[in-house]
C-alpha cells in the first residue's frame, strides 16, 4: 500500500534521526550521488531515490541481525 503523505515516514526512534541521515548520505555517496543533501530528489529518477532507500533497509536488516545473533535467546 502506497502512503499518499509523509506521516509512514515517522521515526520511531526520534533519537536516532542524525545517524539514519548520515546513513542515507553516506549510502547515496557510494552509489554516485555525491550532492545528495542539497539536490532536489524530484530531479532524480524514481530508481535513483529507490536506492537509497533499498540500500538503507538492507543496512538495517543487517544490522538487526547482528544484533540479534549476538543474543543467546530470544523469548
């Protein structure tokens, strides 16, 4: 299902805002798009801003993952 506004975007963890965008900055540099925080994403192709956002959900799952292989148990 498609979000027609911005309210799906909420971040749960407000605290962690900073390191989500260094994140998406630093994910969008490796895949060429140096100037990422000061270009408007309208002008980038719906792939291009897909990416970024792949490529961060990717980032995230695996970080979860580590973190939970690092648990003993889970109940």
């Amino acid at each position: 299902m498609m979000a027609s506004n911005n309210r799906s975007n909420r971040i749960v963890v407000p605290e962690a805002k900073q390191a989500l965008n260094q994140m998406k900055l630093e994910i969008a540099n490796e895949l060429g798009l140096s100037n990422y925080n000061s270009i408007d994403k309208g002008n980038l192709t719906s792939r291009q801003n897909g990416y970024v956002g792949g490529y961060m959900v990717k980032n995230l799952v695996a970080m979860a993952q580590r973190q939970m292989a690092g648990q003993s148990s889970m109940k």
